[in-house]
C-alpha cells in the first residue's frame, strides 16, 4: 500500500493530525429560543405578503371574534 500512497494514512503521519489536546469538544452552544424568532418572523413575513382585501377581512373577523368572546365571559 506504501507505494500507492496509503502509508502516510496508517503510519505515524496520519495519526498526529487532529486536535492538538484540550477536553472532549461538546459542540457549539444552543440557542433554544432561537425557533420563536423563525416563528415570528415567519408569520410577519406572511401576514405581510397578503393583498389589503384580505388583511382587512381578517381585521373584521378578529373583531367580531373578540366582541363575540367578550359576551360569551
């Protein structure tokens, strides 16, 4: 295998490289909270790309929902 170029793979060359020492690497930090700005910002971007006829459609029908909810407490 050495004259095919395999020996520097398997020898002592190959088994050097890497991580110079430290501790285990436990991976980069997570951000839990990240997902609720992608949320956010989904849903902006929806509500946003809709014409004005169904933007004020939806405003009338949040509106008679709230009044609707406010007389059934």
């Amino acid at each position: 295998m050495i004259e095919y170029g395999g020996g520097i793979n398997n020898g002592p060359a190959g088994q050097v490289s890497g991580g110079g020492g430290g501790g285990p690497d436990l991976g980069q930090p997570v951000d839990f909270f990240s997902n609720a700005g992608h949320v956010v910002n989904d849903a902006w971007n929806f509500v946003a790309s809709q014409p004005l006829e169904v933007l004020v459609g939806a405003f009338f029908v949040l509106l008679i929902g709230l009044v609707i909810l406010r007389r059934a407490f």
